[in-house]
C-alpha cells in the first residue's frame, strides 16, 4: 500500500502521519500546501509540496508517486473564514476535491475524502448516514458540494464524516476546547461556553485511525467517524474542570446568542457511529479518556 495524505500539517494530518508511519505495510507520501512541519519529528517520513486547489500540480505528483491510496485531510476549515471568503473557501474545499477526484479516477487510486456534520442543518441530531444534508452556512455549503464531487467519482471512493475534532498537534497554532478550558480556569479567568448546541466530540487520534480503517480495506461509501456521547460545548467543560480539579464555578452557561459570529451554527448534529463500529471495527474512545491523553500529550510537549 501507497498512501498520498494531504494537510499533513493540520491537527488531523499529523494524527495520521504518526499512525501510518508505523505500518510495516504502509509506504507513506505526506503532503501540504506550506513547508514541512514534521521534518525534525519524523525525518523518516516522505514529504512533497502539493497546492492541491492546483489541477496540474495534483496531476504531476499523483502521476510521479503513483499511490494506490489517498487521503485527503487539506480543506479550509475556520467557519467565519469561509463564510466571509467565499472564493477561497470554494477553491479549497471544492475546486480542489474536483482536481484529486479526476486524478484518482485517471490512476485508480482509492480516494478518503474528509467531511463535516456542518452539511446538515442541526435539526436532529445524532444521525445516521443516510440523513438528508442542508447547511446553515457556507463551509457546510462547500463541503457538501465536495462530498458530491467525491460521489460522482467513477473510481472507487469513501466519505468520512466527523464532528468537533479536538487534540494536540505541533507547531498549531489553534487551540482546542479542552485546553482552552484547563488554562483559563487555571488562571482564574470566567469563560462563557455555549449550552444550546450537541455534538458527538472527536478525539483526532480516533479520526486518524478511522481513515487508516477506511483506507486499509478500500472500504466504499459514506462513514461517520466521530465519538459516541452527545455533549454540549458546557458539559464538556465541566467534565475539564472536573478532571483537572478546577474551579467549575469560573464556567458560566449563556446560548449561542450570546456570540456574534458571522457563519450560524446548526444546533445539534452528533452522530451514530454504529456503521463504521460494525463495518471497521472502529472504536472511539470516552471523552473523559481523551482528556486524559490531550493532557498528557500537552504535557510532552511542553517540556
């Protein structure tokens, strides 16, 4: 196997790269638009520059490494960017999903492609695969069209879908929920943290092995690879400043209102992970386990 991943700087990328290289099957290809941020941790790993919103230059490399598989993790992803930069938002996460569709197709090349529960409107949540999309904003809107590109595709293709991804990268340079919890409350600062909006929390480590299960059997079709609990933005919080032993009383519970954001939030989605347990064998872990290992990683890190 040949795996060619994209965004390997990104929280998700990273994720991925630590966990294939381990593959005494996998010979990995790790790609990004910017420079390698993983060179000193793994020199080991094979790193090309690829733009992939550039249609030649996704030809040009997928012709001269030549993978039987592809993981595309690249997308733009901060919601209020997308909604106020349309044409941007539109060339990343569709235009370029477009050009590694028709290059998969033209190299039988089995694509992952990586999706969001922001396609769906936030009506009904947890859902199931076969749930009827309807984004409430643009990067919903962008990744939907994606998901379509993908599903036209003629070669063989699977979809995973997931939620609220969280975890530690290196050299990242946005946070995640749970450390943004631990450090304000250790430093005695009140937060505000939404109480009217569910999702099924991902562990980034979970997700990583859900596209490499995905992946390693040429699986076909739509997955959701997420956690397994419905939690709010504030009950997760609790449950950070109950494992830290930190002050809960700093955490105040206000609704999305309460945020003037550009893009609106679908207000509950989460999902039913039963088709990728029975299918793959997936298996995510509790969200209290991936506070622990955030925790823990953060603490490596920081040394």
């Amino acid at each position: 196997m040949k795996i060619l991943l994209t965004g390997s700087n990104g929280l998700l990328g990273q994720k991925l790269v630590a966990l294939l290289r381990q593959q005494p099957e996998v010979e990995l290809v790790a790609t990004s638009r910017g420079g390698n941020k993983l060179a000193a941790l793994y020199p080991d790993v094979r790193f090309v520059v690829l733009d992939v919103s550039d249609a030649a230059q996704v030809q040009q490399v997928l012709a001269q490494e030549q993978p039987t598989h592809l993981i595309h993790t690249a997308a733009m992803t901060n919601v209020d960017e997308c909604e106020l930069n349309r044409e941007a938002c539109w060339q990343h996460n569709v235009t370029a999903v477009e050009n590694l569709v028709q290059a998969c197709v033209r190299q039988r090349i089995h694509l992952t492609h990586l999706s969001t529960d922001f396609i769906f409107s936030g009506e009904a949540g947890p859902m199931a695969e076969d749930a009827t999309p309807g984004p409430v904003n643009f990067y919903g809107e962008s990744k939907l069209a994606a998901e379509l590109a993908v599903q036209s595709s003629t070669g063989p293709w699977a979809i995973a879908r997931t939620v609220l991804v969280y975890g530690v990268a290196h050299d990242y340079g946005r946070t995640n929920l749970v450390l943004w919890v631990r450090d304000s409350l250790r430093a005695g600062k009140p937060i505000k943290v939404v109480a009217d909006q569910w999702r099924t929390p991902t562990l980034a480590e979970d997700l990583a092995q859900g596209c490499w299960l995905l992946a390693r059997q040429s699986a076909q079709g739509i997955y959701h690879i997420s956690g397994e609990e419905m939690l709010t933005p504030y009950a997760m919080a609790l449950r950070v400043a109950d494992y830290f032993g930190l002050d809960a009383g700093l955490i105040e519970r206000v609704d999305a209102t309460t945020f003037t954001q550009p893009a609106r939030r679908p207000a509950r989605t989460g999902f039913i992970i039963g088709k990728a347990q029975r299918d793959l064998s997936y298996q995510p872990r509790s969200f209290a386990e991936g506070i622990a290992l955030v925790s823990a990683q953060n603490e490596i890190s920081a040394r």
